[in-house]
C-alpha cells in the first residue's frame, strides 16, 4: 500500500483531534496513524475505499459480530 504523507497522523494527534483526523479520513479515503514512528493503524472510510466494499448490512453484521465476540461471557450470563 502506498502511503499519501498528507494521510499520516500520529497517534497522540489521532487520540486528542480524533474529529479532525475522521474528518480527514472522509476527504482522502482513509488515514495512517502512525505509533513510534511506524505505521500502526490504518481508519478508513467505510462508504469511500473500495478495498472494502460492504453493504449497510454487512457493516451491522460485522460489528455486532465483534460485540459479540468481545462481550461473550457478558451475553452467557445475561442468558441465564
């Protein structure tokens, strides 16, 4: 992937501006957050960059997947 140096944010910036930095993510597509001077996280644009093209209900789909995933024994207990 190459990377657009107007793309690049660190990750103090990211944490403390993240309005502005999703906002720049909309304008360009999607954003490198750098972490120790190395790329670590890439935010994305979900509706803008074709790499991942999803349905609306994909993207519920694959969120509430996550939630699930994180908050398991959370869902059992609540089950019982």
């Amino acid at each position: 992937m190459n990377i657009d140096t107007g793309a690049i944010v660190t990750a103090t910036e990211a944490n403390q501006n993240f309005s502005r930095v999703s906002k720049l993510a909309e304008k360009k597509g999607h954003i490198v957050v750098f972490k120790n001077n190395r790329p670590k996280f890439l935010l994305i644009d979900l509706d803008k960059e074709p790499q991942i093209e999803m349905t609306e209900d994909e993207k519920i789909d694959f969120v509430a997947a996550r939630i699930l995933r994180e908050h398991m024994a959370a869902f059992e207990e609540l089950a019982k």
